[in-house]
C-alpha cells in the first residue's frame, strides 16, 4: 500500500510532466525522472542552470546547508571518500550535487567559499541554491524530509541519491563514512 506521501510524489511529477512544453529536451526523459521538474538554480559560480541540464551523467546528490554541524559534514565527508574510490571509468561518467536546504543564507559566495574550503573539485561537483518552493519540490521528489527551526537549523534525511544519467533515482544511501565501500560497489555494480 502506498503512502500518503508516495502518492503525493507521484501526482507531483504527473503533474509536472503534464506541464511540460513540447520540444523541450524534458520530453525525452522517463516519466519517473526528476528533471520533470524544470526547476531553475543558481550554481557556486553564480550561473543559472536548468535542473535538467545534469541530465547525461549519473548524479550523487544531496541535500545540506552549508553551517550545519552536524549530518552534512558527514554527508558530504562520505560524498567524497566515494568520489575518491570510484573506479577512473565509472567516474568519468559521475558527478556530484549538493543542493542547499537553506537558500536564503548560502548565496552562491558562501556556496563556493564552502566548495573551496572542503577542495570539491568545480569540474565535478556543482553546489546548487533557489527559490523555496524549487527545493521543497526537489525534495519531495527525491524522498528527503526536512524542517527548518528558527535559529536557521535544518533537522533534515541524512541521505544521498544517486540519479541514473535521465534522472531516475537509482538508490539511497545514509551518508555514514563506514558505508563508502558497500556505496561504491553499488555505484560500480549497477
């Protein structure tokens, strides 16, 4: 039996797909894909970008905030040690998205203050800020629970995801350090 948010997910990209514009390259994607949600972003460099434009590679994605100290230093810790273990094949054809949970503090400044400081290399990795409802809808899409607090805090899924190369999603992972080698297999094996 699916629950009342699956459900929601799914009527969520319906709709979208149902929006979509014809002749746009979103036309040619899975129904299932979350580039169906022709969202608009601004990258660490201060670059707009369509969501749809990380279709082609297979994407490890996930979403933080950029003061936590808590579960995204982790996240991103074991998004590394990933990056670091893949096979020079596989990665090839791998990139890496961090997209932020709290847009109104982590401007594209503080986003590649943040890839610099952590040495997330900008040929594969994009760090990704928006509007609101842009991240509650990717999300929802991805599965990804979060509620702000008032001090600016996000108790939020301490996951990752890796998207096939037309955004499907392929699996989930908790970004915990002591399961890299189990996420690279997967990575490798799929």
């Amino acid at each position: 039996m699916k629950t009342w948010f699956q459900l929601s997910c799914v009527a969520l990209l319906a709709a979208l797909i149902s929006t979509a514009k014809a002749g746009d390259e979103i036309q040619d994607l899975p129904d299932d894909s979350i580039y169906h949600l022709n969202s608009e972003w601004i990258t660490q460099d201060d670059q707009t970008i369509n969501i749809n434009s990380l279709a082609g590679k297979r994407q490890i994605i996930s979403l933080i905030y950029t003061h936590c100290m808590h579960t995204c230093p982790t996240i991103v810790a074991t998004m590394q040690n990933i990056e670091k273990q893949l096979p020079e094949e596989v990665l090839a054809n791998t990139e890496f998205v961090l997209v932020s949970l709290t847009p109104n503090s982590d401007t594209p400044k503080v986003l590649k203050e943040f890839a610099e400081k952590r040495r997330l290399d900008p040929k594969r990795w994009t760090l990704l800020t928006g509007d609101k409802q842009d991240v509650r809808s990717l999300a929802m899409a991805l599965n990804v629970r979060y509620k702000k607090s008032e001090d600016n805090e996000v108790a939020h899924s301490n996951v990752f995801t890796l998207l096939d190369e037309k955004g499907r999603i392929v699996f989930q992972e908790v970004g915990d350090i002591n399961k890299v080698d189990e996420t690279v297999a997967k990575i490798v094996n799929r």
